[in-house]
C-alpha cells in the first residue's frame, strides 16, 4: 500500500454552510464564504445592518473574519 495514503487526513466538514445566520460576539450576520485552514474553518460573515445613524451609511455590511469556535450557533 502507498504509505502516503495512510499520512493522509480526512478535513471535517464545515459545521455552518453558506447563507445560514450565526450569532457570534458582537453580532449576527450571514455566511458568505468558509475556508478550511489549520485544522479548522475560518468563516466569512457579513453582518446584518441595524438602524441608520443620524449621520447616514458610507457603505455596505460589515464582513468580518471568524473561527469556527468564535460562532455561537444558528438563528
């Protein structure tokens, strides 16, 4: 048998997928992207939007850069 093939690890899959909502410290928001990364999934997370401030938006969501440990769970 190949010895390589024995070296080789299975990745888990990723416990959040695309488009779920998750809660994590500090907010909520949507998954948009994941990566599996040293032994673990880093996730893309742009946050929902809450009330425009008096002085009005400059852009778009927030996206922020989250472990997988870092997300709480599911709304």
């Amino acid at each position: 048998m190949n010895g390589k093939h024995w070296v080789e690890k299975r990745q888990a899959l990723p416990k959040f997928s695309r488009d779920r909502v998750v809660r994590f410290i500090g907010g909520s928001g949507k998954i948009k992207q994941y990566k599996h990364t040293a032994g673990s999934w880093s996730y893309t997370v742009e946050m929902e939007m809450g009330t425009p401030p008096e002085m009005g938006r400059i852009g778009f969501e927030t996206t922020v850069l989250l472990d997988e440990a870092d997300i709480q769970g599911v709304l």
